[in-house]
C-alpha cells in the first residue's frame, strides 16, 4: 500500500507554521500507511515536517507522554 502522499509536493509536509500544517494533516488523515509513517518518525525522532499527520511538536509531545507512561 502506498502513502495518500505519494506524488505530491514535498514541501507540503514542511509547512513554515503549526497553521500551514493543516493541509498535510489532511492528506495524512486518509492514508493507509499514516501509523506506520508516524511510528517511523517517532523511532527516528525525526525533527521536521508532518509524519503520520502529527508535526514536529506534536511528535515531542507523544515521545515526553511515552517517556512518561514506561
């Protein structure tokens, strides 16, 4: 199965804002690969763009409550 991502612009998912991230959360919203992608970007601790539909903050915020709840 392939990414709702798959031939779009890259440079949706590296949005200059919390607010410009709002388009690559919605493709996000609809892929089949979505926990996976973000799964990978949490493991990796990648630092930019949205992964899974999450932004880099958010993905901070998943990995401090995980920290957290271990």
């Amino acid at each position: 199965m392939l990414g709702a991502c798959r031939g779009l612009d890259a440079g949706i998912f590296y949005p200059d804002s919390e607010e410009e991230a709002e388009v690559a959360k919605q493709v996000c919203e609809q892929c089949g690969v979505r926990q996976t992608c973000l799964d990978y970007a949490l493991s990796s601790r990648e630092k930019v763009g949205v992964w899974g539909g999450a932004t880099e903050r958010e993905r901070r915020r998943m990995l401090r409550q995980r920290r957290r709840s271990a």
